[in-house]
C-alpha cells in the first residue's frame, strides 16, 4: 500500500472475523473484517496496515494458515468467494493458487511435518493437495447443509503414509488414517451433540497423547426448550475419537445454538488447558478456561464495568456506554497462538481484544487512547476521551467534513458510530455518540462560525445493498433533523412538522437515536436564504422531500412530483443537492416489491421552484436502483448519475450516467462493475471527475477519476479499499482529497490535477 494514502476516523468500530498469529513469528497477525478489509500487523497488534484491494480482501468464513516452516509462507481465502491465495512474503502480496479447487473455503489445514500436504474443508466437501496446494482433488463429498468447519492433522500419531487427520462439521466428526485420502465417521453421541459447534485438539508430547475436544447443543436446545439458557456439552475423547465422554457442560444463552459463533481454543504448549469462547457477551463468562482439559471453568472476561473483576480493554464502546451496554453484541472470532498458550484474541462487532497473561488482563487490537487522554471515566453524553487510529478501520462512513471556519476541526458521519470530530486535523478522533446510530450528511452554515445541522436516522446502509436489497432490515424506521451551535458538539432536534416530529426544539438524546417517523438521510441549506432564517430541505427515506424556512424550526411537505404515489409506492427520498443556480436536485433509490426491484419512481428529479414541484429526469433510464449524483457547478444541466445492476433480475442496467442537457438525453459515462454508486465534481476544476464502486469482488478498483470530465477514466493509484463512497475536498489544503468507504473509515489522499495543469493536486 503507498504511503500516500492514510486511513482517518476511528479504527475498530465493526465486526472482525478470523485472526490468525504466525506460529513462527508471534508479531505478525491477519484479521480479516466482514466488510470486505484484510488487515496485516508486524507488531502484534498496535498498528495495522489495509491490504490492497487486488492482494487480499476479507473472508469472514475461513481464517489463514501460516506455514508451521516457512515463515514467509501463509495461505488465506479471498473475498466473499473464498478462494484460495498464497503470500510468500509475510502477507505483503497475495496470488492465486490451486488447480482444481473451488472457492466458498471454510477451513484450511497444513500437515505440520510434511507441509506440501494440505487439506481444506469447502462448502461442498474436502480437497487435498500433495503439492503445497498447486493442484487439488475431492477426497470427500458433503451436504450441502453440513459443511466442514474444522480440519486438524494429528500431531501424535505422525508416520509418512498413515497420518491421522480429523474433520469436524455441524453434525458429524470424521477421521482420516491416511493423510486425508479417504475419511470415516466418528460422530459423538447426539444426545450430546446433535449440534456441533467447536472442536479443538492438543496434543501432550510427554504423554505423546492427542486430546479431541468437541462443543455440542443437545436436540432439546435446537428444538428451542430452554427459554433461558442452553445447557451444551464439551466433550473429550483421549482414543482419536473412537470413544467420547462428557467433560463438562456449559450454560449459553437460549437462541444463540443457530448461528452464533462459538470456539473452543488448545495449545499444544499447555495441552491441559482449553478456553470457551461463547457466542455473545455477558456481564461475565464470555470467554471461560478450563485447566482440567474441561471438567472445570472459570470465567476469564468481564464485561461489566461496575464489576471489582472488570477486566477488558477501555475503547470508545467500554468508555461512553452504559456499564453492561455492550452485554448482548454478538462475538465474532477467537483465536489461540499456536506457541503461546496465554496468548488469546477474541472480536466482537466493534473490537478486538487481546490477553497475554491467559487472561488476567486484556487489551484493545484495534483503537488507543491518545496519550494524556485517561479511557476511564464515568458514564457521560459529552466525549471526554479522544482516540488514536490504528490503521484497522472497518467502519462505513458516508460524507467527510472540514469545518468552513477551523481547518483544524474534521468532522466524518458514520453508519452505526453515528458521528466523529477532529481537532487536529485527523490525528485524533473524539465519537460523538450522542447523535444517535447513523449521520448521513451535515449541512454547515456559510456565514455563521459553528452552526450546523446533520441528517440522523435509525436505519444504516441506505442507499446500498443491505437496504435496497434486503439483506438487512429495510422498513421504515425513524429519523431527524439536528441542529448545533458548537461545530457538532451538542445537539438539539429541529423536527416540527416532519412526520412524527416534536413541534419544538429539544436537547438531543442518544439514549432516544430518533425523534421521527422515517430515516432522515440528507439535509441541506440554500445558501442564499437569510442568515437567521436559513432555508433548509431534508429528505426522508420512504417519505419524500421537507422544506424549512426558519432554520429548521418548522417544516412542510415538499414532494410533490417526486418519487410514485401510486401502488408500489415509492418516495426513498435518499440525496439532495442544490446548485449555484438555484435548482434543487433529489435522488430515489430502489425498492423491493414482491422480492423483485421495482421501476417505479427510480431515478433523479429536479426542482425549480424550491421544492414546490418536481419533474424525473431520467424517465428514458430503465433503471431499478439509483444511487448517488453530483451536478457541474458550472451548468446544473450537467449531471453524473451513479447506478447499481439489477442482480436479482440479472440485468447489466447499471454505471455511471452522464446528461448535458439537463436529462432530455443520457450516455453512459463508464461501466466498470455491477455496483457503481457515484461521482464528485472537482469543485475547483470541474472537468475532473471521481467516480466511486461499491463492493465489487475485488475485480476492479474502486476509486476511479476522469480528467475530461467523463470522456475517459482510469484508476486513482494507491487507493487501497475495494469500496468507496463519495470524495471530500479541503478548503485549506488544494493538494488532498477525503475519500469516504463502504466499510473502511476515510481515507487521506492526494488530489488528481486536470489535463490542463490548473489542479491543485500533488500528483499527476
């Protein structure tokens, strides 16, 4: 990754799949996030770098396996595919590899005396390579429904040809006696087992003994009779599996047997011990540990700060939160260093932590306090602490600020952390909380020093694929209109009017993220209304457009034209803009109807009388899902349009839009992936253009610029995430850019200069 690129906000912040620590080299650590990052630290943890998105981006299903003798060598799943790839630096590079082998991996496993002998477990079965993964061949079919989760080489029993290697999936365990050729079940009892969740080995080099460990939900706990707590099962087998007994049960929450991740965790270093991760946190027990290989527990993690034992690491959540807030999230990974038995990393969706000392104590992967800045404090709306980035930013972010008045105060709107502000420039974050689950834009006053106003709603994601897709929940949820006088510090809600709103204006609370009946996704300010009595337009997703004449005090409907009133409706109200001239543009997105994307109402609109009416301009576009636009402050007749394909259709309807004449006519601009969201007009010089990528499988980069204002395109270099939002430029440095992402954080980097010659960027 070039150097001229550098991530901002606040690092962690979402969820963290498969850590992995080099068994030869305990600083160097993989992790891999759920939005679609890949991240590689040579310092144990303290700081991370962003895989490029062409080398290596983020499967949550597989982990990566280190070579147990080559320290340079690790292999790793690629993408959401999950195929497979190999480094031979250290995981700097990554290349593809494996002849034979399908993608969708779920494990991999390296026979540690005779490394050219691998064996991964994949959705649809089991592949073996006898070449160090060059070639691969089925040596086990499995159902579709069952896939394998776990595959581990013995360690005990270790001659050539007869290498004894076990397979764990939901609902059997099988075993192999000839270094993976063929396989025989060895299913524990299912009155025990009949879910499998875990499994785990340690092998005693003393007692040259491997111990099988297997964590299993009896049938009852499926069938959903324990309303408070499923009592689960670890079992042991001491012969290689032909025989098990049950070493110990385990209280888990009722409702987590389906889905949750859970871990059992040995080391063969200390082969007595074994911990549990569970899948979700508790005010204590999250993570437990056995030193009797199972038959007793003790917990190791306490989440509850009002507890004398509370013993994980202070971040942004543990800091702000109310004491047990984070009680309930979901864990996402754990993971033991294979030559440290004290050493364990779990994450949940926000952060990763970390004990060296077999959990006595615990830190943070992922954020730090800045130096001088004590974590600790009690419970407070106002952000007392400011946080350090540690390059693992897995966050979504939406619109990057500099304040008008104070180059040094960066603000950044999130999905899901809500808002974070800077005051040195990006060195250091401070989250703002207190807004509420997700800031979509902020509309700052031109004129009046630290006035400002920012669009809040409950639901994340919109426009993208979890909303308009459905992948996520996608009714209608709630919103507001906040309104500051402290640069984003304090917050009140200006929502008289809006649908569900208070008719006055009161202090905002985080504790109540909405004041509103719908999402608020965009709010912005004509700058030629009266200073005092600022005329502002909000869009509400499902509703339409609002218009305000007093700040943000009162407000009015605004919609007519816009969207479809008639059945299926559709007014995903979801970006404004309003050009020089006066013009007031708005995008609808797609909607779901009947589980396909609808036409109706799709596209852009324009309105010229403030909102008063509105009429599409992109009636002769057959398009189902309308993302974002920027308009040419020179002509607001010229307009980019950014639009995702209609996969569930599969029509390749999607790219970037380009029409001068107002929308009588459109061309299509570029078509480089199936999910195109946007452009951004150099406001300086505007026939330099950046168009933005949604996730798009690591095929193409995500960041692309046009210097001919559309005529021809080519990738931003050094841009290192494979999705992007929209680009931000400083009023006081004419040499950078802001680049917002789908899943990590903002990013820094240098600005593109025309062909011209009159850019400001420090690069051609």
């Amino acid at each position: 990754m070039t150097s001229d690129w550098q991530p901002l906000g606040l690092s962690g912040g979402g969820g963290m799949f498969t850590p992995a620590i080099s068994p030869l080299d305990p600083g160097l650590v993989l992790i891999t996030c759920d939005m679609s990052g890949s991240y590689r630290s040579e310092d144990g943890g303290q700081t991370w770098s962003l895989l490029p998105w062409d080398q290596l981006t983020g499967c949550p299903f597989c982990g990566p396996a280190f070579h147990p003798k080559d320290p340079d060598v690790v292999f790793a799943a690629y993408s959401y595919a999950a195929t497979l790839r190999v480094s031979r630096d250290r995981g700097q590079t990554w290349s593809p590899i494996g002849r034979s082998l399908p993608g969708d991996l779920r494990a991999i496993a390296i026979d540690p005396q005779r490394p050219e002998r691998m064996i991964v477990g994949a959705k649809l079965g089991l592949f073996r390579s006898v070449d160090g993964g060059e070639t691969w061949s089925r040596v086990l079919e499995t159902a579709a429904d069952d896939e394998p989760t776990h595959v581990v080489f013995d360690r005990a029993n270790a001659t050539a040809d007869r290498r004894i290697v076990f397979m764990a999936s939901r609902t059997s365990i099988r075993r192999s006696e000839d270094g993976g050729a063929t396989w025989r079940a060895i299913t524990p009892p299912r009155e025990s087992a009949a879910r499998i969740v875990s499994f785990a080995t340690a092998f005693d080099a003393v007692a040259n003994r491997l111990t099988a460990y297997a964590w299993g939900y009896p049938q009852a706990a499926l069938d959903g009779k324990a309303p408070v707590a499923a009592i689960t099962h670890v079992l042991r087998s001491d012969d290689l599996g032909r025989s098990w007994t049950s070493a110990s049960t385990i209280d888990v929450p009722a409702g987590w047997a389906v889905g949750g991740h859970h871990f059992l965790l040995a080391c063969d270093k200390a082969p007595d011990r074994l911990y549990a991760v569970l899948p979700l946190n508790l005010p204590r027990g999250t993570v437990q540990r056995s030193d009797d290989r199972g038959r007793t527990w003790r917990s190791i993690a306490t989440s509850d700060k009002t507890a004398a034992d509370f013993n994980l690491p202070v971040n942004y959540c543990t800091a702000y939160f109310l004491p047990r807030s984070i009680v309930g999230w979901a864990i996402c990974n754990a993971f033991i260093d294979p030559s440290n038995p004290d050493r364990l990393v779990y994450s949940h969706y926000c952060h990763v932590h970390e004990t060296r000392d077999g959990g006595a104590t615990w830190r943070g992967l992922d954020t730090r306090a800045e130096p001088g800045h004590p974590p600790m404090g009690e419970h407070t709306l106002l952000p007392r602490f400011e946080w350090a980035n540690t390059g693992l930013v897995v966050t979504t972010t939406w619109n990057y600020y500099v304040d008008p008045f104070d180059r040094d105060r960066h603000t950044i709107a999130y999905t899901d952390l809500g808002m974070a502000q800077s005051t040195n420039r990006g060195r250091t974050w401070a989250w703002r909380r207190e807004t509420g689950a997700n800031t979509y834009e902020m509309a700052w006053d031109p004129e009046v020093k630290g006035r400002v106003w920012a669009a809040f709603s409950s639901v994340h994601d919109i426009p993208n694929n979890n909303i308009v897709l459905g992948g996520h929940w996608h009714g209608s949820g709630t919103g507001c209109v906040g309104y500051s006088e402290d640069h984003g510090r304090t917050w009140s809600g200006r929502n008289g009017g809006l649908p569900g709103g208070d008719d006055a204006s009161r202090a905002y609370d985080w504790s109540i993220p909405t004041m509103g009946d719908f999402p608020v996704t965009s709010v912005i300010l004509d700058p030629r209304s009266p200073r005092e009595r600022r005329r502002l337009f909000a869009s509400l997703f499902e509703r339409g457009v609002f218009r305000s004449d007093d700040g943000g005090f009162s407000w009015r409907d605004a919609s007519r034209g816009l969207g479809c009133d008639t059945n299926p409706r559709n007014r995903r109200a979801c970006r404004l803009k309003i050009h020089a001239d006066g013009s007031l543009f708005c995008v609808v997105t797609g909607n779901l109807v009947d589980g396909k994307l609808s036409r109706a109402g799709v596209g852009l609109y324009r309105s010229d009388d403030a909102g008063e009416s509105w009429r599409a301009l992109t009636d002769n576009l057959d398009i189902r899902w309308a993302c974002d636009f920027d308009v040419d402050p020179r002509d607001s007749g010229v307009i980019y349009l950014g639009v995702c394909d209609d996969t569930l259709a599969n029509r390749e309807d999607g790219g970037l839009f380009k029409t001068t004449d107002g929308g009588k006519t459109w061309r299509l601009s570029a078509r480089k992936s199936s999910r195109h969201f946007g452009a951004t007009v150099d406001p300086a010089e505007p026939d330099v253009v950046y168009m933005t990528l949604n996730y798009n499988d690591g095929k193409v980069p995500a960041l692309w610029v046009s210097r001919d204002a559309g005529g021809s395109w080519s990738p931003v270099e050094g841009f290192p995430f494979c999705s992007a939002h929209r680009v931000a430029f400083d009023p006081f440095d004419e040499g950078v850019i802001y680049v917002t992402t789908y899943g990590a954080s903002a990013w820094r980097g240098p600005r593109a200069r025309g062909l011209r010659g009159r850019g400001k960027g420090s690069r051609p």
